[in-house]
C-alpha cells in the first residue's frame, strides 16, 4: 500500500512539473495587455488589436519591430477619451498568428487596409513608431483615400543604405543570431531604445526572456530578420514626396538607433527631420528632450500633447 501511495504522489508531482514547464506559443507565454484584446480574421490569419474610445476620428496605431499593440498603452489611455484608438498587433509579432511570409512594409500596410475595411474604420489617423513608421509610410501612399493624416513616431525608412551596407545587415542578421540573444544581451537592446529607462519596461524585458521557451519562437525570430530584411529591401525615402496627406513626425533628441552609427556616423537625428521636411510637402517635424527611440513610451504626455494639437489643427 505504501509503495503504490508513493507511486501515486510521484506520478503527481511529475505531472504538475511537466505541465509547469511544458512549452506553450508565444501569444499564450506574453504577459496581459494593459487593455483587452479582441481579434479579427485577415486572411486567415489572426490578427489581435485594442480598441478603446467613441472618438469620430479613429487613431490606427502600427507598432515597431519586436514590439506589440501594448506598447502604445500609455498613448492610448489619455487618447481614448477624444478618439477612437485601434492598435494591431502585426503578424509575427505579439499575440497575431506568425506566418511564412516575406515581412515588408508594403504586407504590413496591406493587413493594416484590411483591418480598415474590416473593422470599418473611419477618419483614419494612422500613426506608425520605427517600422511601424515605415509601414505606415507604405500604406499612406497605396491607399491615400482611407489615412486622413500620418503621425510617424522615429520613422524607420527615412534614413539610407547602400547596396553593400543592406547587404551586410541582412547577412550577418540571420534567425539564429536573434535566438541566440542573451538575457544581459536582452536588457541592453531594450536599454538602448530609451534616454532613461522607465521602470515598466522590465515587464517587456521579462516577456521577451520567456518568449523564448515558447514552441513558436523560432518563426517569431524569423519574422523578425524578415522584418528587416522586408525595410532594407522596400525603401520609402525616394517616394516621401508622394505623401499628401498632412504629416508630423516625431524624433527624441537622444536617439541611439536612428540614424545608425555604425553604416552614418556623421548623421545626427535633426539631419535625419530634414530629410522629412525637404521631401514631405505637408510636414511638421518636432523634436522631444531627454527622449530615446520610444518615444511614445517614454514621453507619452509630450507626445500625446503633440499628437492633439496636430489633429486639431485643420
């Protein structure tokens, strides 16, 4: 009796181990947004987004590279109360189905169209951070009818690289350099985005060391050098003067990715707002103090400031 009671605790035990450790996908491992999600079928693909507010003009909200629909949280809690706010979860990224496909920014503007139509969006503003800035850029120029105003959040896209230098990047960025990330290694990427680093940050850093247990990761690290790859491949900056629609581009003074210092060491990021305003006809360039790359998280009021005296503007 005894022999088969310990055989029985020892079952259980083993039981709740292998279920506390067994891999589950990435949507299931990533911390609770801090608004609910909902879902939409694109293409048979699902495709998870916030919405919140009544607003008549709908605030579209594309993420940057590695990020998710959450990390416009802070814009979106203040926005709500005068407009509607959708923000996506691009696929590949966050809790949207991860797929084999070529991740360019003229794909992400198509899903980011689709979820207009879908969801019957109206008075579009969208507004796009880092990738998100260049896919934004994208879907602006493919479908101008339905984006009332661009806000591009430290555009990825603006900023040019030879031949050689795109080559290079895509060469030595492969899938099994991003796996093989390191938790330190982790911490200084997310480090990098910010002037000073907030504190809900380690929350992000903390879902980005578990996502790799997940069963998916590997297509997740594939989506991403995609991604670059995608940008590198699909240049926006010789058709800027095609943009109509009224625009405002957003930049912290102290960002560390853009432009980049290694391939435009004599770049700064006021040279890179020039550009911006030397090819988009309609355009306001504003500059944030003391701020990284994310911007929008790490300087929401200013940038929610912004972001209201742009759309009041007619």
């Amino acid at each position: 009796m005894k022999k088969l009671s310990f055989l029985i605790t020892f079952i259980l035990l083993n039981t709740i181990t292998f279920s506390q450790n067994a891999k589950l996908p990435m949507k299931k491992i990533l911390s609770e947004y801090n608004f609910k999600i909902k879902c939409v079928t694109i293409d048979d693909l699902e495709i998870s987004f916030i919405k919140k507010g009544k607003g008549k003009t709908t605030l579209l909200f594309l993420h940057g590279l590695s990020s998710n629909a959450n990390a416009w949280s802070k814009n979106i809690k203040e926005l709500q109360n005068n407009y509607t706010c959708v923000a996506l979860d691009l696929p590949g990224f966050g809790k949207s189905t991860i797929v084999s496909t070529a991740y360019t920014p003229s794909y992400y503007a198509e899903i980011g169209h689709k979820i207009i139509k879908k969801l019957k969006l109206k008075n579009v503003v969208l507004i796009g951070h880092s990738m998100g800035g260049q896919a934004s850029i994208k879907l602006a120029l493919n479908y101008p009818k339905d984006i009332k105003k661009l806000i591009l959040v430290a555009p990825a896209g603006l900023e040019t690289f030879s031949t050689q230098q795109a080559t290079f990047m895509k060469t030595t960025y492969t899938s099994g350099f991003v796996q093989q990330t390191t938790n330190e290694q982790i911490k200084k990427n997310f480090e990098f985005n910010f002037f000073e680093l907030p504190s809900e940050v380690d929350q992000m850093i903390e879902d980005r060391i578990k996502i790799k247990e997940a069963t998916n990761f590997k297509e997740h690290c594939n989506a991403i050098v995609k991604s670059v790859a995608g940008m590198l491949n699909e240049p926006v900056n010789a058709n800027l003067k095609e943009i109509v629609q009224p625009t405002l581009v957003l930049f912290g003074l102290n960002d560390l990715l853009i432009p980049n210092k290694y391939f435009n060491p004599t770049l700064n990021i006021k040279n890179i707002g020039e550009i911006a305003e030397h090819n988009i006809k309609n355009v306001s360039v504003k500059y944030i103090e003391n701020c990284g790359h994310f911007a929008q998280f790490e300087k929401s009021k200013e940038i929610n400031n912004l972001i209201r005296n742009f759309l009041e503007e007619e």
